[in-house]
C-alpha cells in the first residue's frame, strides 16, 4: 500500500550503493582491471574522453595491462593522463602500446586501501540516512496536513526503516567484500 510512497526513497538508496559499487570497481586491489581506468580522461580533439573510448584497453597477465590507443598520436597524452591520476602505476610505453604492470600491494597499502573503502563505506550509509530523514520528514508534513493518518505514518515509519536497514546491510556486505578482497594476497 505504501510502496508509491516510499518508491521514490528506494530508488534512492538503491543509486547509493550501486555508485558505491562502482567507486569501489576503481580502487585497484593488485590485479590488472580495465575498470582502474574509468576516471581517466584525455583530451581528444579538444574534447576530455574517456581513455576506454579512444583506446583498446585488454589484460595480458594477470598483473600486466595492454592499452592500445587507435589514434597513435594520443599515445603521450593518454600516458600524461595514466600518470597524472591516482592510480599510483608508472605506464611503460614503446611507442605503439601502453603497459601498465600493477605491482603486488604492500600490506602498508592493502591497509591504506581498507581504511578508503570503509569511509566510502561510512559516506554512503550517512547518504542513506539523510534519505531516510528526508522521508521521513515528508511523511511528518503529510501527517500534519491530514494527508495521511497518524496510523499510516507509524507503517510507512516502519517501511521506510526497514528500506534504510536492508540498503546499510548491502553498504556493509559491498565493504567487507572489498575488504577481503584487498587483504586477499
């Protein structure tokens, strides 16, 4: 009954963990992932692109990344953006390809890695419960106004938890799955 109402939050929340999906994609955990590469850009034809879209992007090895630019000219440019970005590894280029070798992680850096994850972690839950609230607050008004009664705003009080429950839970099984992943050795 009350699912037009809370419809709106849960997809919400539902944008918030898979943006936290995707950020945790970005943070390398000492395997070659094409994916490391998705904030990078490169000016091309006076327009910042993606390095996936002007590039082949394949894993050779298991540590080793192969970019093969389709325009050589771009080759410097996309390795002055690889280097400018946070992904912390050193192109190598012989005039054709790109290759980025992603070293083992130290356990200096697996630990640095974790502590990210948990406060990208932190930040999304903080974001679901400022939904929450948001909610909430509408309900609150539409009580007040007699829009719904003091019954229905007890349910979709409930409902709304249970969303915001379910969603924290998701947010901290993503973390700990990246967490094991970065510990993994």
């Amino acid at each position: 009954m009350y699912e037009k109402l809370t419809n709106e939050y849960k997809e919400r929340m539902e944008k918030t963990v898979s943006t936290l999906i995707e950020e945790y994609v970005t943070i390398r955990a000492g395997r070659a992932n094409p994916t490391v590469l998705n904030k990078i850009s490169v000016e091309y034809y006076g327009v910042p692109t993606p390095v996936s879209q002007v590039a082949n992007i394949s894993v050779q090895e298991a540590r080793i990344l192969v970019i093969q630019p389709w325009d050589i000219k771009i080759l410097k440019d996309v390795e002055k953006a690889i280097q400018k970005s946070d992904i912390g590894i050193n192109p190598s280029s012989d005039g054709r390809v790109i290759r980025l070798v992603f070293p083992q992680l130290t356990e200096e850096r697996r630990k640095e890695l974790t502590k990210k994850v948990r406060k990208y972690g932190e930040e999304a839950k903080v974001v679901i419960r400022n939904i929450r609230r948001e909610a909430l607050d509408k309900f609150k008004k539409m009580e007040k106004s007699s829009d719904i009664t003091e019954d229905d705003y007890k349910d979709i009080e409930n409902e709304v938890q249970k969303l915001t429950d379910e969603y924290i839970a998701n947010i901290d099984a993503a973390v700990k799955e990246k967490e094991d992943e970065l510990l993994e050795v």
